[in-house]
C-alpha cells in the first residue's frame, strides 16, 4: 500500500520548524564559541573547563552537550569559525583583482598579517592546534584546507599565464605556503623570534613571492606595438618597396 504524501500545509510546517531549529542551533553555537573566545583572550589558556565556558555562554550544559561533543570539539569548531571569517573577507578581495601575482599577495597578507597571533589567546590555541594534529589529524589538516585551496588556485592560474615558476607542482608550492605560513605565525604567537630584528609581514611576502618564482607581466610584443610595415624584421610588401626606392 502507497505511503499517503503529506499535505503541503503539513511540509510547510516542518520545513519551518527544521528552519527554526537550524537557526536556534547555529545560534547556541555561536553563543559557545564566543564565550570560549572570551575565555581563551582573559586567561591566555585552553584549560577551562566545561562548566566555565557554559557559564560565560548563559546557556545550559544539557545545551551546551548537544551542540558539542567535548571542549575539544567547541575549540576545534573556533578554529574553523575563524578560518570561514577570514575567507569570506579575502575571496571577494582576491576577485576583484585580475593579476594573479596581485592574488596571490593578498591571500598571503591575510595569512601572515594575521593580528590574532598577538592576542593573549594565541599560545593556548597554537598548543591546541598541534595537540589537535597529534590525535585528530583530519580535522587539523581540514582547518588549514580551504586557504590552502585558494593558494593553490591562484598559483594554477597563474603558472597558465607565465606569472609564477613551473618546476614545481602548484599543488606542493601551495602546501609549502602552508606549511612555512604555520610555522612561523605559531613561532610568532608563542614569542620565539632568531633574529635580532623582527620579521615582518612584508619580508615574508617578499620571501613567498620569490620562493613561487613570481614574475612582473611580460610587456607586449614590439611588433604589436608598431604600424604595420615597421616591424622588425619584417620583409612586406611596404618594407621591399622602401628598400627598392633608396637604391633608385
């Protein structure tokens, strides 16, 4: 026997409801993760608790167990969060431009500029995050993917266009990006610094854009440059005439 289909009234309301629920869900989250941000920013540590973090949201434990398996999952949902911030501010800024080198130093003014490496919070969640690569290495390396995938866009893009160096696979340029991207904002979160002057964000670009070999735009063709029967080397009819009228 068929399955009667609900009346459309009846799919209206649940889609509402479901609607309702994903919005209330995505907000208790939100309410979460700002209260462990806070926490993390006032005490310079990750080893609060639960409780404190539920008690700085307002919220319940019961509430907070059904958004989040463990603090863990919460952190590791900031990460995340924080990551999604920055690339809806970067893409739309990497858009506008048609340069791939152009691109490519804004993608990587986003990484390296990044001031929440100078916050109190830096070090606990630079701990966190290699904890994390220790037991749940997935999910580390699936917070630093999405950069990764607009590097490694613009390096494509840009190796089709002549603009960064072929020996190397744009897929291994954008992980190395990543990797020396990591390394030294971790190194800058947790005070470790070998030089006597510091390294700046313009350095580190200027190291990245050497390093991926970027090079200026190749200028137009002087043939095109010029009217036709003046190119170089050209023997056209104009040219052979010229030469026959001289010797005349």
């Amino acid at each position: 026997m068929a399955t009667e289909r609900p009346a459309r009234w009846q799919e209206r309301t649940v889609e509402r409801s479901l609607r309702g629920a994903r919005e209330r869900a995505i907000s208790r989250g939100d309410a979460f993760i700002a209260a462990a941000t806070d926490l993390l920013r006032t005490t310079g540590k990750s080893d609060f608790t639960v409780q404190e973090i539920v008690e700085r949201s307002g919220l319940s434990l019961r509430s907070f167990y059904a958004h989040f398996g463990s603090k863990d999952d919460l952190l590791l949902a900031l990460i995340e969060e924080s990551v999604r911030r920055s690339l809806q501010t970067v893409r739309p800024l990497v858009a506008e431009q048609t340069d791939p080198v152009a691109k490519l130093r804004i993608a990587l003014e986003a990484s390296v500029a990044n001031q929440d490496t100078d916050s109190p919070a830096a070090p606990a969640l630079v701990l966190f995050h290699w904890q994390l690569a220790h037991s749940r290495r997935d999910e580390f390396v699936a917070t630093m993917q999405p950069m990764v995938e607009l590097v490694h866009e613009i390096l494509i893009d840009g190796v089709a266009d002549g603009r960064f160096r072929e020996d190397v696979d744009p897929e291994v340029l954008a992980a190395l990006v990543a990797y020396t991207t990591t390394a030294l904002l971790d190194a800058r979160a947790l005070g470790i610094q070998l030089t006597d002057r510091a390294v700046t964000p313009d350095d580190v670009i200027a190291w990245f854009l050497a390093a991926v070999g970027a090079r200026d735009a190749a200028p137009a063709s002087p043939t095109r440059r010029r009217g036709p029967g003046t190119g170089k080397g050209r023997t056209g009819p104009a040219r052979r005439g010229a030469g026959r009228a001289s010797r005349s």
